[in-house]
C-alpha cells in the first residue's frame, strides 16, 4: 500500500523546514565573485576523485574558498545620520588626514577611521550611508601590508564618494593589501545606495578607509572589532546637532 503524502502542517514537515532554516541561517550564502574560486577546486576534487590526497585538497579549498568569499545578511541600524562600519575587521586607525588627493577634495584633514581585513574576515564592502554615488575612481599603486599607516596613500585603492540626502558626503577607500591583487567596485557614480547595501570586494586581505565631514562625532577607537552595516562608526554633524527623536 502506497504511503499518502504528509500534509503540510504536520510535525515532520515542519521539522524538515526548520532544519532547512536553520541550515540557511547558519550558513552564509556566497557572494557571486567567488564562485569560480568554490568551482575550480571542487572540480578537481571530482576529477581527482580516486585519489583522496587530490579529493580532500579539492574540498579543503573550496571551503577555504566559500568562507573567504561568504556573504552575510546583516541589518543596519535606522538612527538618522549614522555612519556604519563598510567592512568586517579591526579598527587600525582613528584619525584624521587629508582624503585621497586623486578625488580633488583638497587637502584639509578630515576625521577617519580605517578597518583591517585578515584574510579570516568577511571581504565584501558595504556603502556606510545611504546616498548617491558622486564619484568612483581607482587608483593604481603598490601592495603593501594593508595595516600599515602608509598604505591609504601608496597601495592600489578604490574611493568612492557618497553624497548623503542633506548633502553630506562621506568617502570610502578600498585598499589592497600585502596579498590582495584585486578590487571590486559594483558602485557607478549616480547609483543611489542604501545604508548597507554590497557594492563591492577585496581579496584577500585588505583595508576599508572611511572619510567624514568635519564636526562628525566619531565613536568607535583602535582595536575595536566591526561588523559590516552593523557597527556604527559615527554619527554626522547635521544628525548629531538635530534634537532627539528628530
């Protein structure tokens, strides 16, 4: 006798989809630019599959490859004027210093804050504001370790200025690092992004600077941990003079 189908609803069906949940949330998903670095090793793997020296190196650098490249969903903050973290990673600078000169914003030091990626962390780049994209202009250069303070001027680096609704702008660089050979910009000038939106990635090992008007009340110093879209950096003068629950 045949077994009829469960019906939706029931404890089995439920717990399957709850596995499946929970498989999903657990595991974050790939971001596009990496799925030719998961392809090629698993590839191998299959083709090499009598071998188990080839099969296990196979697999060990396709899940190298999927943790490097993963993706996470994350939820920004809706504070008005908040500027959040464009990448995971540690906090290596708290300063100030002139934006890079190749973006013509003179020449006067502004507020900064600058986040290492090891090569552990989470590498896709997300926009700190919402805003338009004013300008995207790359940079060629050297590759130097990407935690030295030289590196935002002499490494190859991606900057891109945001434009904020009340005409604030803040600027974001990506730089490439001691191993890093290639940036991604998705972002095009008058792309309008929101406040977390991906637009890009380093590999493998970078560093994010994030440039701020003057009078931006920064909030986060060295040695802080950031979570992407999460980890709010600062708060804009034009927010952080409004009054509360503005």
């Amino acid at each position: 006798m045949a077994r009829r189908p469960t019906p939706p609803g029931t404890p089995e069906t439920t717990g399957v989809g709850h596995v499946v949940d929970l498989v999903r949330s657990s595991i974050p998903p790939l971001h596009p630019a990496g799925l030719p670095f998961v392809a090629a090793p698993l590839a191998l793997a299959v083709v090499g599959g009598k071998n188990k020296w080839v099969r296990r190196t196979g697999l060990f650098a396709a899940a190298a490859c999927a943790t490097f490249f993963r993706h996470p969903h994350r939820v920004p903050p809706n504070r008005p004027g908040v500027v959040v973290a464009p990448a995971d990673g540690e906090i290596a600078l708290v300063d100030t210093a002139a934006p890079p000169a190749e973006l013509g914003l003179g020449d006067t030091p502004l507020p900064r804050v600058s986040i290492f990626l090891s090569v552990l962390d989470v590498h896709v780049q997300r926009s700190p504001v919402s805003g338009t994209v004013r300008t995207v202009i790359h940079e060629a250069g050297q590759f130097r370790s990407a935690d030295l303070p030289e590196a935002s001027a002499v490494n190859e680096r991606n900057s891109m200025v945001l434009e904020t609704a009340d005409g604030q702008r803040v600027v974001v660089v990506q730089i490439a690092g001691l191993l890093a050979r290639r940036i991604v910009c998705e972002a095009r000038v008058e792309d309008v992004l929101t406040i977390g939106d991906t637009y890009g990635l380093i590999r493998f090992g970078s560093r994010v600077d994030t440039y701020f008007p003057l009078g931006t009340d920064l909030l986060v110093q060295p040695g802080q941990r950031t979570i992407g879209a999460e980890t709010v950096l600062a708060v804009l003068p034009s927010a952080g003079s409004a009054p509360a629950g503005s």
